[in-house]
C-alpha cells in the first residue's frame, strides 16, 4: 500500500501543523556536523525548539499520530512523497519486521532511497529496546552506536541511510538522535537532553 500526497501551496500550512514549527522565522544559528541552517520555531509548548526538555522526557519533539503524518513531517526533509507499508515491497528492508515486538512498533514504513519510519506504541518502550540491544552489541564491538542511530519524534522513529536527510531532520525544530552510548559527549553548545532511559540523550550532533 502506498500513500501518495501532494504538496500544494494549500497543504503548506497543514505540514506546518504537523511538523508542530512556525512557518516564516528567520534563520538559525550555524549548524552542526550533520545539520544545516535552519529555524528555531516554537514546539509543543517549548520556548524556542533550540534547547532543554518540555519536563516529560520528549524533548519538545513533533508527534505524528499515523502514518501519514509521519510521512508528512519526515517529507520536510526527505523525499517521502510516496511511501510504502507494505513489507513485500523493495523499498523494505530485511530484517525490519525485528522492531515490531520487543521495540513496540505498530507500523512501518518506506519511502524510498532507504529512509524508513517506526511507529511505535512507546516513546520510553523503543529507547530501552535499543539501549539493550547495543549495550549487548558493545560487548563485541565497543564503539558501536557511539554517533548514535535513530532520528526520534515522540511516537516515530527513522532511519534515513543519506546523511543530508539528517542534516536536515536535525535541524532547530526538528528531529533529534537517540544516542545510548556511555562516552558520548558533543561539543558544548549542542543539545544533549536526556531521554527517558538513564543512559541515553537526545542531541543535534553527530560526530561524522
């Protein structure tokens, strides 16, 4: 099943909506590694989207609801105007059926050119499944998931394999990394919120 949209000067408010940001701010502050210039609009009650947490863990980050949404907001940096949910398509990746038990992912989608979308039932469910799995994973290779792996929403996930989908997506207002390793430490000045598993963070950097 695909689901195709198109993007009108009409549907242009809806995808600010959905990707929760202000449409017409100005322009950030430099960006880092994997991030280029970008807004620093307001986010589910946040301040300015930039830095610090809403006080639940979440980071001030978008929600998307369904698929469609998470179609939309990851459209916004990212070709994902069709997507997939259907696991016989080639977009698909082997192996991905994985996420949908232990991690409590309810959907999954792709939208070409190998950037994929979870949705999941829980935002503190999905952190702890990775942070077990690379801890288990770091025994053999120690520096596993030291740049981090997932962009997160609060109740999505993506894994885009095209660095600058995620230069993009973690942007001021945007998406941010779940990073789980215990020598991460990025350069001051960048986000490193906790996440609702003690021993992961939320950031805007990656060390490429």
């Amino acid at each position: 099943m695909r689901i195709r949209r198109l993007v009108t000067g009409t549907t242009t408010a809806l995808l600010c909506l959905a990707t929760l940001t202000a449409c017409g701010s100005g322009d950030g502050s430099a960006a880092p590694n994997w991030v280029s210039d970008g807004q620093a609009p307001a986010k589910n009650g946040g301040t300015d989207g930039v830095g610090g947490s809403d006080g639940n863990g979440k980071a001030n980050l978008p929600k998307a609801g369904s698929m469609a949404k998470a179609a939309q907001i990851v459209s916004t940096y990212a070709d994902c105007d069709d997507i997939s949910t259907d696991p016989r398509d080639d977009d698909f990746f082997p192996g991905d059926e994985t996420y949908d038990q232990k991690w409590g992912v309810t959907e999954r989608g792709a939208c070409g050119k190998g950037t994929r979308i979870f949705l999941f039932k829980d935002l503190k469910t999905f952190e702890a499944q990775y942070k077990a799995e690379l801890d288990q994973d770091r025994k053999e290779s120690p520096n596993k998931g030291h740049r981090g792996k997932f962009l997160l929403g609060q109740d999505f996930a993506v894994l885009p394999d095209q660095k600058p989908v995620i230069r993009n997506a973690i942007k001021p207002g945007g998406l941010l990394i779940l990073n789980c390793h215990p020598d991460f430490k990025p350069p001051t000045g960048y986000r490193k919120d906790p996440a609702l598993v003690r021993g992961c963070v939320l950031t805007d950097y990656f060390e490429d």
